[in-house]
C-alpha cells in the first residue's frame, strides 16, 4: 500500500509536496511494526540491511534535494504525478502478468525455477552476509538501496515493492529474511525521508499522519482477515487491477480538463 497512498492522497485534495512527506509517515509506522515481529524470528540480515540502508541514505538526500528543486521551480506536482503514472504503470503490468502465470502454474501442477545469476558474484568488495547465507560484493545492495531511497524522498513510497524482488532474484537472498531486512532498511530511509521533507519545507501534516498510521492500522487487520481466505494469485491480480486503475485516474488527470480554471494577472489585487 506504500505506493497507493500518495496518489489517492491526491485524490482526495492533498497538495503534492504534503502527500510525500505525510505518507511517508505512515511507511515508517507500518515498517517498525513488521520489522520488529521479523527480529523476534530472527529472520532480519542486520548486516545486509546495513548495507542497503547506507545506500538509501545516500538517495533518500539526492532525492530530497531533487525534490526541493523541482519544488522551487514549480514543476514539483507534474513531476511527482508523471513519476507515479510511469511507475503504477510498469509494476502493475508487471504484477498482473506475474499473477495469471503464478495461476496457470499452480492449476498446472507446476513450479516457478529460479533463474541462476553469475555476474553478481563476479563484482569486487565481496562480504559474507551469513543470515542471508551470501557471500557477495556491496555493490549490487549499495545501488539498490540508492534507488529505494530515491523513490522514498521522490515519491513518499517504501520502496519495498522494487527492493524485495531485487533481493531475491538479483542478490538471491533467501525469502525467510527478505522481509526483514528490507522493512529494517525502509524503516531508517522514511523516517530520514521524513526528517528531512519537515526541515526543509514543513511539509509533513501530523493530524493527517495520525489519520494514516490509524486507518493503516485498522485496514491491516481487515487485510489479515481477507487474505486468510483468498488465494495468493487472487490477491495479486485484484492488487494489480487496483494499482492499473489508480495509474489511469493519474493520467487522466494529467491530460483531461481541469473542472475549476484559473488564471493570475499580474498587478491586480
């Protein structure tokens, strides 16, 4: 849901610059949550995480200051929108096409193969990550990170949607730690992303974020009880149509007629 929130956020009249930073919030609250059950499993690679957040801290600074720019300049609201059309976009065809061959394989008796992976293991600056079972070099989790914590200050969005499928099948991390470790990284760059959004601009509403982390939570406990009774490859394809839907409300609202026009003339008071 980190990448629903900003756009609906818009839906509903929320200035662009407010809808990153406050949603963001709502990221960081979520994350803590989940992180916090993954360490008492022990299925959190502290050091892989450590890792992927220097990386995002990296790109969560680049993207604020990105966004500050675009800010100044005025093109913040038509940058963001066009960034989550293109984004919604691509991860919802993606998503979708992922979910109905997950449906034709399991109604096939049959299982996805890992693709194996080789240049990955050929980079320098190798380390051993030895929750994850890895020994790899810090280059591939480095960049990783820089984009999540790009997309986190760009965009108010966790990142974890891109960062967990490059985890597992560009680091081939095992799935019992991915989680984890990517909500303990998440939780670092939106509360960074956050911080830095409310110095810069005061741009984060706290009632509104009160509002979220509430309304997240009780939207999670409704989610348990439905995903309890759905399949897997349900979820996903209504997810995917969810996330296409809202891409298409974007765009509309990029290209059709605003109802209310306006223009400023200069000298008149």
């Amino acid at each position: 849901g980190g990448f629903l929130i900003t756009p609906l956020l818009f839906f509903i009249g929320i200035p662009p610059a407010i809808a990153v930073a406050t949603g963001a919030n709502q990221v960081v609250a979520s994350s803590v949550s989940g992180v916090l059950g993954h360490v008492k499993r022990r299925s959190v690679d502290f050091r892989m995480g450590t890792v992927l957040l220097v990386g995002g801290l990296i790109g969560s600074a680049l993207g604020v200051a990105v966004f500050n720019l675009l800010q100044r300049l005025g093109q913040v609201e038509l940058v963001v929108q066009i960034s989550y059309v293109v984004m919604l976009g691509v991860v919802g065809s993606m998503m979708l096409i992922e979910s109905l061959n997950a449906l034709r394989r399991t109604r096939r008796g049959t299982r996805a193969v890992r693709r194996p992976h080789g240049w990955i293991h050929a980079l320098p600056f190798k380390v051993k990550f030895r929750t994850s079972g890895l020994y790899l070099s810090v280059i591939p989790p480095l960049i990783v990170g820089l984009l999540v914590g790009v997309l986190s200050a760009m965009m108010g969005v966790g990142g974890g949607f891109i960062m967990v499928p490059a985890m597992i099948y560009l680091l081939g991390m095992p799935t019992k730690v991915v989680i984890g470790t990517s909500l303990f990284q998440i939780t670092f760059v939106t509360a960074f992303t956050t911080l830095m959004h409310a110095i810069s601009y005061n741009t984060v509403d706290v009632m509104l974020a009160v509002l979220l982390i509430v309304g997240g939570v009780t939207g999670a406990q409704i989610g348990a009880y439905l995903g309890a009774r759905l399949r897997a490859e349900q979820l996903r394809i209504l997810l995917a149509l969810v996330v296409l839907a809202v891409c298409v409300k974007l765009a509309m609202d990029l290209f059709l007629r605003p109802e209310n026009m306006f223009t400023l003339t200069p000298g008149i008071v």
